[in-house]
C-alpha cells in the first residue's frame, strides 16, 4: 500500500517534465526557423461593405511602398506595432496582424460601421458608428445613413470618441432603433433637434413632422405611430396634418395643416363665385330674351295698328307697350290674339252667306292683311259694314220650283263659327 502511493505522484510529475521538455525544445526549433525566416509577401483582407479605408492607405500605414517589410527577416518585424498603426486610423475598428509559416504576413483590418451622421449648429460634420462613437468623415466613401441636424450642440474634436450631451445620446439611441426596424428604415429620411431641443423626424411619405421629443419609449410610441398610419390617415389624406405628435406615452395627436384648409375654403369660395356668374350670367340672357320679345310683339302690333288705319278707324286703338313683359304673358296674348282671329273669320262670312240677297256694291273692298304677319291684333280683323236687309224684300220665286234657301250654310257657317 505504502509504496504504491509513493510511486503514483513521481510518475504523474514526470509525465510533465518531460511534456514541458518537449515543448521547449519544439519552440526553440521553431524559434531558430522563424530567425531564419524571410518575409515574402503582405496579404491585407479587409471584410464589409463600407470603404472607408482601401487597401492604398493600408499599404501607406505599413510603409509596403518603401520595400521595408518584404525581404527582412521575420524576426525583425515588429508585428505589435504593426497593429497599432492600423488601430490608430479612425476608421479601423479592429486589426490584427500575424505571421505564417510561409514567411507571409497576414492583415485583417475590420472597419468602423456608421449609423447616424450630425450636422451641429457650430458647422460640424461627422458620423457616430452602431457602438456610439464619433467618426470623420471620409475623401473615399460617403455612407447612406440617417441624417441629423438643428439646434445640436455635441462638438467633435476630429478623433474618435464617444458623445458627452444628453441629446447626442437620445438621437443616437433613436436612430439605433429606426436602424434596426425596416418599416421605420424606409420611412423617416430624416432626425430634426428644433429650438426646444426636442426631436422632430422627417418622414419620406408625406409632408407632417413627428414630434418625438425625446427617445424614452420609443418601441411604445412608434407602435402607437404605426396604428395611427393605418387606421387615421388613410382616411383623412396623408397631408391633413401638419405635425403628429407622439412624444406623450398612450396617444397621438395631429395638428391639422392650415394651408390645406385655406385652400379647400378658397376653392369652395371660388365654386361659389362661379355658381354666382353663372346665375347672373343666366338671368342677363333672359332679360335679354324677354326684351327681344316684347320689341318684336310691339313691332306686330305697330304694323297691325297700320293695317286697321288702311281699312276703317277704329275708336278703341291698344296702348302703346312701353315696358317688356315676361315671356309668359307673351305667349298669352299671343295665343289670345291668334283665337280670336281664328273665331271672328267665319263671323265674317255669315253676313255675305246668301250671295243673291247682298248686293256686291254695298261692300267697301277691304285691304287683306299681311300674310307674313305671325300675329293680329283683334281690332284689326275684317269688320265690312253690312246694311240691314229688312226693307228689302226677296226676288219672286219661279213657279214650280222650291225657291233657294240658305238655311243649310247658315247652319254650316254656325256650326263653324261655334267651333
């Protein structure tokens, strides 16, 4: 028992002295290659989309130009300082540097990726990257990135470092966000700091700004902003509002955009107007009609007057017309005038019935009217002068013959003029 408990320990601790002793002497044979080993070629790898940093510039911070770092032993190359010459550019985030067994050195140099640029009051331009540090900007390459500008007063001292100002710190968190959500990426354009130092965003579909204020709650608020573009303003029209405020945590309230109602009362006043012209433009012509009208029925009377005159005086003559009369008194006595003319005709007719009883001599020829006139005034019908045929008596009757009678066109004629 004694001696197996002896023996156990020694053997372990010998099984790691010789392990160590082993890789001692690999390492100085490593060493003694890497001594005699030559730099043969620089490879840089440089990972991501942005370019901020090419790989000339990686070349000027390792001095390949000047031929130093090729042909020289391995040894001698100082791979530390290699890898803080490359940290030490703005836009590097992460390099290293190392050495492989085929005497080529290997460059991966990782670049700083920016997520917001601020424009500050003082004239100041520059990036902040997704850890929220600040950046230069860059001769090679101008990032795509959500942009904010105002009333900022976060300065940059032309090296990287973090912001210092509360507001940096809320623009940053809140374009982080937008950032990291595609429906908000696509749709705001732009982040605005007005004089109240509160955060204004500038969407690209439509003409409001959204009153953030600042970035408490913002998966909260943008949520509530996300049910007011669905359900209000498909409604109302993407350009009712002039602002639409969310900086309160369980509403939106918009402000309503005064130029768009200006112009909607502007355009129901200038409707109006026009409805007006119209109106008057519609009652001048029926003045104008209804005077054409009255001239013209005082033109036939005129001539009808001049008619009467050729043929015999009459005592009662019309009224000359000296006002113009509505249309439908117009056409009244029109329609009266032509009646009455229709009805006095066969009357004329009935005194001159029995030709043989009438002497033609008796009769003053009449002057007949004009056919051309449309219109005749009652007074200015034919009214002969007919003598009484009482003192007359009748011619004899042959004998055996029924003597003429003109029983039957009286009945006609009454029957005409009844019509």
């Amino acid at each position: 028992m004694f001696k197996k408990r002896i023996w156990k320990p020694l053997l372990i601790a010998l099984g790691w002295t010789i392990s160590l002793a082993g890789l001692v002497v690999l390492m100085s044979f490593i060493e003694v290659k890497k001594a005699e080993m030559v730099c043969k070629a620089i490879k840089v790898y440089i990972p991501g989309n942005q370019y901020f940093i090419d790989r000339q510039e990686v070349d000027n911070i390792l001095q390949m130009s000047s031929h130093t770092l090729i042909g020289s032993r391995i040894e001698n190359i100082d791979i530390h300082a290699l890898e803080n010459k490359l940290k030490a550019n703005p836009f590097i985030e992460f390099a290293k540097v190392y050495a492989d067994m085929d005497g080529v050195i290997q460059v991966e140099v990782s670049q700083r990726q920016p997520i917001l640029r601020i424009m500050n009051r003082f004239d100041q331009d520059f990036y902040v990257d997704q850890h929220g540090l600040k950046m230069p900007l860059s001769q090679n390459f101008t990032a795509r990135v959500l942009v904010a500008n105002g009333f900022i007063d976060e300065l940059f001292a032309n090296k990287v470092d973090s912001v210092h100002t509360a507001l940096a710190k809320d623009i940053f968190k809140t374009a982080d966000f937008i950032r990291k959500d595609s429906l908000w990426d696509a749709q705001i354009a732009q982040i605005y700091v007005n004089k109240d130092h509160e955060i204004e965003l500038i969407p690209r579909v439509g003409n409001q700004r959204i009153l953030l204020g600042d970035a408490d709650s913002l998966e909260q608020r943008f949520s509530n902003l996300e049910a007011f573009y669905k359900k209000a303003l498909p409604m109302v029209g993407w350009d009712a509002y002039r602002i639409i405020n969310i900086k309160y945590a369980n509403q939106v309230i918009g402000v309503k955009n005064q130029t768009l109602v200006d112009s909607l009362k502007a355009a129901e006043l200038k409707a109006k107007a026009v409805a007006a012209d119209s109106a008057l433009a519609l009652a001048a012509a029926r003045n104008k009609s209804d005077a054409l009208a009255a001239a013209q029925l005082k033109a036939e009377m005129r001539d009808a007057a001049a008619t009467d005159d050729d043929t015999e005086p009459v005592a009662d003559q019309p009224k000359p017309v000296t006002t113009a009369a509505k249309p439908t008194e117009v056409k009244a006595k029109a329609s009266k005038l032509v009646a009455k003319k229709a009805v006095s005709k066969p009357a004329a007719k009935k005194t001159v019935a029995n030709k043989s009883a009438v002497k033609p001599a008796s009769v003053k020829p009449v002057k007949k009217p004009d056919a051309n006139k449309a219109v005749i005034d009652e007074r200015a019908l034919y009214k002969a002068p007919v003598k009484k045929q009482a003192d007359k008596k009748p011619a004899a009757k042959p004998a055996g013959k029924k003597p003429a009678t003109t029983k039957p066109a009286a009945k006609k004629t009454e029957k005409k003029t009844s019509i």
